[in-house]
C-alpha cells in the first residue's frame, strides 16, 4: 500500500466531503485508539474538515517521524479518520494498510475494528461491492471476529445499492432455509434479495452469474407462492419459476415443465410453457425433462420429436420409462420394422417391458435359428404380455410337430439303410421229389385225379404241381 500515500494530496481536493462521515446504519461501534503523534494534528484531526491533519498523522505513523514508532494500524486509523471528517478516499487506503497480503486484518491490536469501520464506510458512501467485501470478514461463525448483524447490514445496504451480489447474499443470510448462528431470520428480507437477484442480469457485477440468477428466481418463487408466511403472489410465483429455467438451470427446467404440465405447486396449467420448459431442459441435459418432452411430444402425436427425447433420456439413464417410450414412439412414428424400434424395444426389453420383449423377438424372428426367440417370447410372457405366452404356445406345437416328423424321417432312412434278406423260395413238390431221387417223374399226387379240384388240362389247377396231370 505505499504507493498510495503518495497520491493522499492528490485525490483530497477531489473528494472533500462535508460534515463527519460514520457508518450509524451498520449499527457498529467506530474504532477509538488513544491518540498519539504531533499534539496539533491530532487537535485538529477531530475536527470536522480536519482531514489533513489526519493524513499528516497517518504519514507519521507510515515513517515513524519525531520519534513516533511505526505502525500500520495506526496509520490505518489516521487514514480512517481522515476519511470520517471529510476524505472519502482515505477509507480504502485505511483498509489496505491494516490487511496484509493474505487480504486479511493484520496481527496487531485494534486493526480489526479499523477494517471494520473503513469497510462500512465505503459500503454505505461508495462501491456496493464493498459492502460484500467487508462482510466476508465477518461471517464465519466459527471465527472469533463473527457479527451477524454487521455481516446483515453490509448485505442488506450493498443490495439496497444496486449489487446483485450483496442481494443474493442477502437473501442466503436471512433466509429460514439455512440459518446460521445469531442470524434473524427474516423471509421477508430474505425474499427481497432473492427477487432483485431474479431480475438482474450476469455480469451485473464482477461475482454475479446465472447460476445466481437462477437460484433467486427458484427461491423467489418458492416464496411467492407463499411460504414461510410470505403473501402469496401466484403470477410472480411462475414468472420467477420460468426465469429459473431460462437461465440456465437444467433441474429447475425439469421441475418447471412438470408444475406447468400437471397444473401443480401453486402454478397454473400452461401447456406451451410445460413444453418449453422441456425442451429448455432437455437441451441442458436433464433427462427428467427429456422424458416430459417426449410425453408431451407423444400426446402432440408427433412421434418423431417424441423419439428423439425419449431416445436420449433411454441413452444416458435407460430405465423402465425411458427405453419402452422411445420403442413405442419409434413403433408409431417409423413402422413395427424399422431399425430404431428394434434398437430401443431391445433396451426396453432389458429393462423389463413385455410387450418390447415381444416386439424384438418378432423383427429378429429369423436370426435365432430354430429357437424363433422362444426366450425372448417366454420372457415377453412372464413379464405379463399375452401375446407371448400364446406365441410361446404355438413355437412349442410347432416344435412337437416337428419334432414328430423328425423322428418319423430319421426312422424311415434308418429302414432304408438296413440290409434287405433275400427271399427264400419255396420247390414245388416235384422238385422237393426230385431232390429226394425219386425217379417217377411224372407221378402227381392223388388229390390232382380228383376232377373237382383239377383236370388234365389244368383249367381248374390251383396247385402248380398238378397243372400237367
């Protein structure tokens, strides 16, 4: 901080305020040290426009001239003073003398107090951003230097003057959500903060984002639509909900589209902001409000917008929603047949859905041989799908069937591969004589002389032996 010592006479002139300058709206007792230096500065130093004499002193103390010792606290509080009677610049340098380069109050005693008032100074007269700078000193409820109050008011008056920062902070610290040790909560002041959060813009100041934005807007609403005692104010209540989506907040868009689309928690049913919401979500990657745009979509009965929603949510979290949805929404908007429904009624059917079961073992019929997916069918069946157990049924008829036939066919050629006896003939009785030598070759036996069963001619022979009697 040296260097700014130099410029003290520089920015005086400039910035010579009248009457004292004390920060009473922090509610804050000023920093008091004994005085000490050249007796006439320091009469003159507290008096009103005795700046000077105060930067005089402050000087001293910085080079420690006529034997006065050295010291920054000292000089901070020179400084400090300067600034109380007239030199607002004087605060900031009051602050950087008695921080040290961690940005911290150095060691020393009563440098607090100096920090404390030089930063409630330049909250209330000057950059608001101060106001969450000095705060952050002391807001830490397990340090020592802990004071709620101050830490309130910094945020409340830093809001007040256009930071949105101080109000998001402001709405953090009295908020009955997360209340912290000797904090008061207000949900009216809390609400205050966050609403002037919701309508300002990132970069508004140099710590403020849309992720801020989006969380006033989100507590906003959850105020607006009266909580925590807060009046009621239900059009507010969803303007501030939309808002929490618009800027950037993936599960606000998520939980946005299902109060609109449902008309529930404490907003109306608003189709056209529902579907917006949606796809706002879905396009930050929420699968939630993907699944609620593919819902939406497949009630519009555009199919194929339905799809792609349902195709992405199936992708990134597959669950027993996700996946049947984009297989129907492919079903109806590409054909039974078509790739994408086989590709989704497959992760569909991993997650448990017959009827997606049943679907992918139908377009697959032909490529698991003579199995025709009967696994797939049965599990179809079990997963409480009708028509699988039916098909089952038949692919088990069909099976008895053949299998029938198969046995059938293996018989046969195992008939036709066994080896055929030759058959054996039987010799008519002369030759079964003959065999046996006899030698009255044209003897016939008697019942060939009976005329009733034969005659010479043989018209009426049934026994070939007889035939030439």
């Amino acid at each position: 901080m040296m260097p700014f010592i130099r410029h003290w006479k520089a920015v005086a002139s400039v910035v010579a305020l009248h009457g004292v300058v004390e920060p009473t709206a922090m509610a804050m007792e000023p920093a008091n040290l004994p005085d000490r230096g050249n007796p006439e500065w320091v009469a003159q130093c507290g008096q009103e426009g005795g700046y000077q004499a105060c930067e005089n002193l402050a000087n001293q103390h910085l080079k420690g001239l006529d034997g006065v010792p050295v010291s920054r606290t000292y000089t901070g509080y020179y400084l400090l003073k300067a600034c109380r009677y007239g030199n607002l610049e004087m605060c900031e340098y009051a602050t950087g003398m008695v921080v040290g380069d961690d940005n911290k109050p150095v060691d020393e005693p009563a440098a607090l107090s100096v920090f404390k008032e030089a930063m409630a100074v330049r909250c209330i007269n000057g950059d608001p951003v101060t106001c969450i700078a000095g705060a952050i000193t002391f807001n830490d409820e397990d340090h020592a230097a802990y004071d709620p109050d101050y830490v309130g008011n910094s945020y409340a008056i830093g809001c007040e003057r256009g930071s949105p920062s101080a109000c998001f902070a402001q709405g953090l610290w009295f908020s009955p959500y997360s209340p912290q040790e000797g904090v008061q909560v207000d949900a009216e002041k809390s609400l205050i903060g966050y609403r002037r959060a919701c309508i300002s813009e990132p970069g508004d100041d140099a710590y403020f984002d849309a992720e801020d934005v989006s969380f006033g807007c989100y507590m906003s609403y959850y105020f607006l639509r009266g909580g925590e005692g807060v009046p009621a104010e239900p059009e507010q209540a969803e303007h501030a909900l939309y808002r929490s989506c618009e800027m950037g907040n993936a599960k606000n868009c998520e939980f946005a589209a299902s109060a609109f689309h449902h008309g529930v928690n404490n907003v109306e049913k608003n189709p056209v902001s529902a579907r917006t919401m949606a796809q706002k979500g879905c396009e930050l990657g929420n699968m939630g409000a993907c699944a609620i745009e593919g819902q939406l979509a497949f009630t519009d009965e555009n199919y194929a917008k339905s799809f792609a929603a349902y195709q992405q949510a199936c992708d990134a979290e597959p669950s027993d929603a996700n996946c049947p949805m984009a297989a129907v929404a492919a079903y109806r908007g590409f054909g039974a047949e078509n790739a994408k429904t086989t590709e989704y009624a497959r992760a569909a059917c991993d997650t448990g859905d017959g009827w997606a079961c049943y679907t992918y073992a139908s377009n697959t019929f032909w490529l698991d041989g003579d199995n025709h997916n009967r696994h797939l069918y049965a599990k179809s069946c079990s997963l409480g799908f009708a028509e699988g157990c039916a098909f089952v049924e038949e692919l088990d008829a069909r099976a008895a069937r053949n299998a029938e036939i198969d046995r059938r066919n293996e018989q046969m050629i195992a008939d036709l591969q066994r080896p055929v006896q030759p058959i054996q003939r039987t010799p008519t009785l002369g030759e079964q004589i003959e065999a046996l030598g006899n030698s009255f070759k044209d003897w016939k036996p008697s019942y060939c002389s009976n005329s009733s069963i034969t005659s010479r001619d043989g018209l009426f022979t049934t026994r070939p032996e007889c035939a030439d009697y």
